[in-house]
C-alpha cells in the first residue's frame, strides 16, 4: 500500500473565475488493479471547491463525439478538466448506433428516479455535468486497465460542471457495463463514494444483471467495508444510500413512460410479415415512439395511431424494440422473435393495454398513484423492415485503502 497524502485542510483552489487554475491533484482513490484482471475505475481526490447552490435541474450530457480539453478547474461549458494534466484529445465513441442507443437508454433507465436530464446533445452555456464516452485510458495517461474516472472532494461534495470520462474502447460491446461506468462516474461527480454492495453501480463487485441505484443503506468500499470518504481526511458519512443520497441531492424525477408489446409474444414465432401492438403510459404524454429491429433505428412516429407495415424480415431470430419518449424519459419494451416461412401470423391487438402480461421486457415507471390519469398511447405498428419503404426515418477498498500518486504518463 502506498502512503496518502496528507488531504485534511487542504487548502480549496480559488481564482476570479473559479476555471482558469489547474488543481493540484492530491491523489487517486480506488484499485490500480483488480484480482480478477475487469477494468477498474478511479475518483482523482482535488481539493474542496466553494459549495455551489443547489440547481433547480441538473442535466448530465453524455458526449459520444469526443473532444478537445484543457487543464483547468472543472468546467464542462468551456472543456476545463482537472483530469487533463495538458491539452488531450478524446476520440468520440467507437461502437455501433445501436449500441450507442443502448448505452442512451440505458442510463436514461438508471438515472430514471431522479431530477436529470440526461441528453447526448450538448448544452452549450447551460450548467451541466458531462461523461465523454469513448476512447481509451491512455489518452489521460492512465493505466490501461483504468475504465473510467471522475473528480472527487474531500467533503464527499457536489462538483458543478464536472467532467467525467468513460474509456469505452476497453469495454468493446459491452454496453451494459458502458452504461454502469458511467452511472457510477457522473454518481462521484455528485459526492459519491464506492459503496460496497453488489447490485449498486457504486460498487466494484460483481452482480448478474443491471446496477441500479439502490434504496440500501450500506458500508463503502471497494472490496471489503469501509467509512465513506478519504483516507486522512474527515468521514464523509459512516454508510452510504446512493439512491437516498441522489434524492437529496438533486431531487426527484419524472418517471418514464410504461412500455409494454402486446402482440406477438416474446418468444413468438412469426412470419416474415406481421402486425405488433404496444402500449406506453405517461402522466406527461407521450412524443414519439421509436420501433428498432436489431438495434437498428427504423422509424420515428409522432402522431396517433401509429400504423405502419413489418414486410420482408429474413428467416431466423430477431429482437424487436419499441421505445416511447415523454419531454425527457425514456420507456421501452423489447422481444425476441424467430422469422419462419409459413408460421401463422400473430391477431393484432387494438387495444394492447400497457401491462406486459405477454412476457415481454418492460423499461420505464410508473405514473403516480398507480398509473390514474395516464395518458395511453395505443400503438398498432405495422413496420417494413426492407429499406426501400417510404416514411419517416430518424437521423440520426476497511482502510487501509490503495492510494496512488498520479500516475506516470506514457511517452506520446
């Protein structure tokens, strides 16, 4: 184990903008490396910043195109980052467009209970905290095992305009695990600790299935329990409840819209042309409903009903999406299907409903009260899957823990 510096009274780094100092890096905090070889993550301990106000809605950005940034107090609106030693260059996301859609609901999902907007569209001016999505650790000159990184305080405190970084390369297609990095680094730029408790995207352990903010209180740490904070600074907090501490934080949310497909079933074996049924309820109404074949973006519908012809799909297995957005959630419902020449084609269902009796994937909230005074979009999806159709197409570690000085920068 390495020594730590010295973080209590640490002095917080001032200037008249609060942008233009770089500063000082007072450590690393979490696993160089992992017993079992996974990518690891790491919070870069700088020091306490002036507590900034309480923002009426935060907005986190998940920048997919990469970019340019520079030394500085953590500034997202203008590419300042206390995590760029010197000017870098982060490539933009290297994955599929379905792949990147995955990763966009995914943490639209996780982040679903609470106030955040989370776009891939980037805000500009406003206040924002961004999680640049791609590229490889080395570019910040970090270890290569190194999946993700965020700054981190002392005070456990909130860091406005902070610049997260999710080195997606390493993760290949693994979306999933893409979509939980990035949870757990924009979660640190919140006052965050790692929480030692499996199922939590604050966790380093192991978990089959999605991390999800978990309604728990728990001890933090990487692989064995721990006091919340730093070494040789204040106790944070004794526990952690990451879902509890987000609440506070930064507020409740508007949950998504239900999704539901009624017809055909999961599982179904259909014939290369066929009618499916969905539902999505909302309490603020639904925009638009996106149908995927694939992973692959079809079509785009605003206005209902929604008709439109499935014809052509090739023989085998296929995975079907619908997804339905209100002004800034996203629900979605997804189904596996095998195309078989002369399999009897599914009954539409004019009226689907909305409560995924038919077994298939259902992603979103619940409006209050149970769902009373949903606004119910009934969705009869006649889709083409063949390209040539007309219509409108979307563009689109107790202590001690390990405690490591910056690590050393590779020759360019």
């Amino acid at each position: 184990m390495l020594a730590a510096p010295a973080l209590a009274g640490a002095a917080p780094v001032r200037s008249e903008t609060g942008r233009d100092e770089v500063p000082p890096t007072l450590g690393w905090i979490g696993a160089e490396s992992r017993p079992d070889g996974k990518p690891t993550t790491l919070m870069q301990v700088i020091p306490d910043v002036a507590p900034a106000a309480a923002q009426a809605h935060y907005i986190v950005y998940l920048n997919r195109r990469g970019g340019t940034y520079s030394p500085g107090g953590n500034d997202a609106r203008i590419n300042k980052s206390s995590i760029a030693r010197q000017v870098v260059s982060v490539p933009a996301f290297g994955g599929s467009e379905g792949g990147w859609s995955q990763v966009m609901s995914c943490v639209t999902q996780v982040f679903a209970p609470f106030d955040i907007e989370i776009t891939d569209t980037d805000p500009g001016s406003q206040p924002h905290i961004e999680a640049v999505v791609g590229g490889s650790p080395d570019v910040l000159g970090l270890d290569p095992t190194v999946g993700g990184v965020s700054p981190f305080t002392p005070s456990c405190g909130v860091i406005t305009n902070s610049i997260v970084y999710i080195f997606s390369d390493i993760y290949r297609d693994d979306y999933e695990t893409v979509c939980e990095v990035v949870a757990q680094e924009v979660a640190h730029s919140f006052g965050l600790d790692h929480e030692y408790l499996p199922s939590d995207p604050m966790t380093y352990l192991d978990y089959n299935g999605l991390k999800t903010f978990q309604d728990v209180t728990t001890p933090c740490g990487e692989f064995g329990p721990r006091p919340c904070g730093l070494p040789n600074a204040p106790v944070c907090r004794q526990t952690q409840n990451s879902f509890q501490l987000l609440r506070e934080r930064v507020g409740i949310g508007d949950p998504p819209p239900k999704v539901a497909i009624a017809s055909p079933a999961n599982g179904a074996t259909v014939p290369p042309d066929f009618t499916l049924s969905a539902s999505a309820t909302d309490d603020q109404g639904i925009t638009k409903a996106e149908l995927y074949v694939d992973g692959q973006l079809l079509d785009t519908v605003t206005d209902a009903p929604y008709l439109l012809t499935v014809s052509g799909l090739v023989e085998g297995a296929h995975q079907i999406a619908v997804r339905a957005y209100d002004a800034k959630n996203t629900g979605s419902a997804t189904i596996n299907v095998t195309v078989q020449l002369g399999a009897p084609a599914p009954e539409p269902v004019t009226d689907p409903g909305g409560n995924g009796a038919d077994g298939s994937t259902i992603v979103g909230g619940c409006t209050a009260g149970g769902g009373e005074g949903g606004v119910l979009l009934a969705v009869a999806i006649f889709f083409l899957a063949s390209r040539g159709r007309n219509g409108r197409r979307a563009r689109r570690a107790s202590r001690p823990l390990r405690f490591a000085p910056l690590p050393r920068r590779r020759p360019r």
